[in-house]
C-alpha cells in the first residue's frame, strides 16, 4: 500500500490559476447549531431579568440557523470537493490536498484558515486516524463549524439594577437604521436595530425607553421616533437641533430611573465619511456618551453591541477593532449575511483577542428576526 506522506513534495499552498477556473461542485455543510449559543440573562439572575431571558431565549434560538444560512453563497463556492472526497485514497492524498486549499482560497477563507484545515487533514492522515473519503468529509465539516462557533458567553448581561443600558453603535451606511422595511399594520417602514432589538424585549414583558443618540443627521431622531410609535416604546430625542449625544443619553437615563422603565436603548451612530482616526470629535462624542451613562448610573451601560456590515469584508476587523478602543465593545451584531458572508472576516473577528465580544448576532430583514 503507498503511503500517505508526502515523500518528495512538501506541503504547500498551490497558487489559482488566473485562466482556467476549477468546476464548482456542491458541498453541503448542515447549518447544525452549538449548543452553546443562547441568548438568556445572566447564570444565577433572579426576578425579571431571568424570566425575560427564558422567555426570548426560545425565539433566539432559530437566530443561529439564520446565521449560517448566510453562508449559502460561501458553501457553493467550494469546488470539487464533494467528488474529490469521495473518490480519494492514500496514495492520492498531495493532490486532494493541494485541490482541497484552492477550493477553500476560491471561497474566501483565507490564506492563515485555509493552511490551518489542511495541514490538520495531513495530519490526520500521516496518523492513520482518516482512511476514507467519508471520514475526511466528515472531518472537514466540523473543522469548518468550529471556525464558525462563537466562543464564552453569549448572552446578554442585562445586570441586576433597572433601568439595563444597552448603547448600539456603529458607523453610518452600515444597516443599522435602513436594514430592509418591515410591514406593520401595512405599512413599510425602516428598520433600526434598536427597534428590533425594543420590539423583542417589549415581547418579553419588559418596559422599554428608547432613546435617539444620533443628533447630526437631520432625519435620524424622526425615523426612531416612528419605529418608537410602532412598536409602542417611549423614546427621549435631542429637544434642540444640534443637541449632543451625550445630553440626551443623560436625559434618558434620569427618565428610565425615576419611571421604572426595565432596559435602556441608546442607538448612536457615527457619520463618519473617512477613517476612524480622523474624527476625533465624534469619537470624543462616543466617549462622552458612555461616561454620561456611568456617571448617571454607575456600572452602565450593561452593553455596548457594534454593528458591522457583513458585505464590507475585512474592513470590518479595522472597525471592531478601533470602537473596541474606544469604548469597548461587548458583543457585536452583524448586518447582511444573507448578501454572501465571506469566511475570512468573520473567523477573524471570532479569533481576535483585542475584541470583547460576547455574542455575534445575524440581523435579517423581517421584524421577529
């Protein structure tokens, strides 16, 4: 029998040809969800907040489904693999191998996984442990959902103290308040993450104050105050133009205290038209709005949840990780996944050690999402 190692030809990376694309074959990688992934209030949380938790933590549950499913664009792009798994052997193993890196490179996952899950298959293979196509599938597909599983805890830490703060943030044109239009009584609407994430809490039973953090569009506070109509949540915007944000946020934190409101929801947007490091002023802006919220009420805010673009590729790590800096982010929510999610980015964000995050949520475009 041949054997598996690679006598003379080292491991490497072959590169794609730019003339004569690979033959596109279907993987199907099931969307299994970890068992892991909830969205509950925190382990040992009495009163309210743990029965809000248990009662959305059902509905959060179909949200993982909805995340891989973005992935479908991804998981037809790898080529080959289905038939070069299924009719490989030992004696074959350097060019499936080498075939098997321009399937995962052609769908985007990136130079570091790609080298990371092949070299564990040789591995694997060098031991004796893979000694058919099915096994080496099969091994394959998990390699693939543990790159794609969020790691620690994932739910949201709502705190014991009312009112909970949750601050959404985000730079502008990223889908975080024109993310599809939802139908109610009707009529089409946008749709701010805030008010999806209002329209869930409310659902739970809690009592929700909204409040418009984006004071320097013209339109912002207008468009949050008909999603705070709709889902029938009260709402705190700037009383004069050109009000800053962190005023407004104080304002909404004083009237979530002394009115019993349950959870806080501040969404505040930077309009930001060039790099992060060149606008000083409205990252000042953000940074007064968390010490406001602190300063108000110590210990808050409870999150700070970033939105980022899942089209936008790799320009999405430079972002996590520039807000992480400046005020830390706990969790992130990502936009678009259904558009085509390339693997890279989001494998990078999952590994990223100077990122915070606690949970990674899918956002679609229909109101129970």
């Amino acid at each position: 029998m041949a054997s598996p190692l690679p006598s003379s030809h080292p491991p490497r990376l072959s590169l794609l040809s730019k003339t004569s694309p690979p033959q596109y074959h279907r993987l199907l990688l099931s969307p299994s969800r970890p068992d892991h992934f909830r969205f509950e209030c925190r382990a040992g949380q009495t009163g309210f907040f743990t029965r809000l938790g248990r009662l959305i933590k059902e509905k959060a549950n179909s949200d993982v489904e909805k995340l891989f499913s973005g992935f479908s664009k991804t998981r037809d792009n790898l080529a080959v693999v289905d038939e070069l798994l299924l009719y490989w052997y030992l004696a074959d193993t350097d060019r499936v191998l080498d075939e098997l890196e321009e399937a995962l490179l052609v769908s985007d996952f990136g130079l570091k996984i790609t080298i990371k899950i092949v070299e564990s298959l040789r591995e694997d293979i060098v031991a004796g442990k893979l000694k058919s196509g099915s096994e080496l599938k099969d091994v394959l597909k998990k390699s693939v959902l543990d790159l794609l599983t969020i790691k620690g805890k994932t739910e949201l830490q709502l705190g014991y103290r009312k009112p909970a703060v949750v601050m959404i943030v985000g730079v502008n044109g990223r889908g975080k308040t024109s993310l599809g239009h939802i139908k109610i009584d009707n009529d089409l609407i946008n749709s701010p993450h805030a008010g999806k994430l209002a329209y869930r809490l409310k659902n739970g039973g809690a009592k929700v104050l909204m409040a418009a953090g984006d004071t320097f569009r013209a339109a912002a506070c207008d468009q949050l105050e008909i999603w705070a109509e709709r889902t029938g949540c009260e709402i705190v915007v700037a009383e004069r133009e050109k009000a800053k944000a962190a005023s407004v946020i104080s304002q909404a934190v004083k009237r979530g205290k002394e009115q019993g409101y349950d959870i806080l929801i501040h969404l505040h947007l930077m309009y930001i038209t060039s790099g992060l490091h060149t606008n000083y002023s409205l990252m000042e802006e953000l940074i007064a709005c968390k010490k406001a919220v602190t300063k108000v009420m110590p210990g808050a805010p409870n999150e700070i949840l970033q939105v980022l673009d899942g089209t936008t590729g790799l320009n999405m790590l430079l972002q996590s990780r520039e807000f992480n800096e400046i005020v830390g982010i706990t969790g992130l929510i990502l936009t678009k996944p259904g558009i085509g999610l390339p693997i890279q980015p989001f494998t990078s964000l999952q590994s990223s050690s100077s990122i915070k995050h606690k949970k990674l949520q899918s956002s679609r475009q229909s109101l129970p999402d």
